[in-house]
C-alpha cells in the first residue's frame, strides 16, 4: 500500500514541479537551497489542492444536479400513481364490476 502510494506520489504533477534540481547560484549557502526547495514544494502541494478542489466542486454540482432530478422523477412517480389508482377505480365502477369491497 505505501509502496503504491510512493508510485503514484512519484507519477503525479506534484513531483514534476518539485523534482527539479535547484539554481546553482543557490548552491554555497544550505540555508537558501532549503528555502527555495521548500518553496517549490509547498507551491506544488497547494496548485494540486487547487485542482483537487476545482474538481471536488465539479464533482459535487453534479452530484446536486442528480439528485434534483431524481427528486423531481420521484414526484412525478407519486403524482403519477396517485392519478393512476384514481383512475382504476372509475375504470372499474364504469365497467359495473362488482369487487365485494
């Protein structure tokens, strides 16, 4: 599982913004390679949590979008099934059928 996840990590966008190598011009001083390559790093990490996000919202106003719909048939099923047994009982009591009940 951590091995596929490492697998995935290092196929993602995330890693082709944070796996170049640093300038040279901030190679003598450790401290600003560490700023820099943290930078890059936290950069990446929030555009990917940009996109997730943008599809998350895409993701959930379809889902709204949906379930609107299945509202509405599910209405209009009842509605339906209201008129439907309104109807079979006239059919029935034009037709001179007798149930007993």
């Amino acid at each position: 599982m951590f091995e596929y996840g490492l697998r995935k990590f290092a196929e993602s966008e995330v890693w082709d913004l944070i796996k170049e190598p640093l300038s040279p011009r901030l190679s003598e001083d450790e401290y600003s390679i560490c700023c820099e390559n943290t930078a890059h790093i936290i950069n990446a990490l929030k555009e990917s949590r940009i996109e997730s996000r943008v599809m998350l919202l895409s993701i959930h106003k379809g889902i709204m979008e949906l379930l609107t719909t299945i509202s509405k048939m599910n209405r209009k099923l009842e509605d339906d099934k209201v008129k439907g047994k309104g109807k079979m009982v006239k059919k029935e009591d034009s037709l001179g059928l007798n149930l007993g009940i």
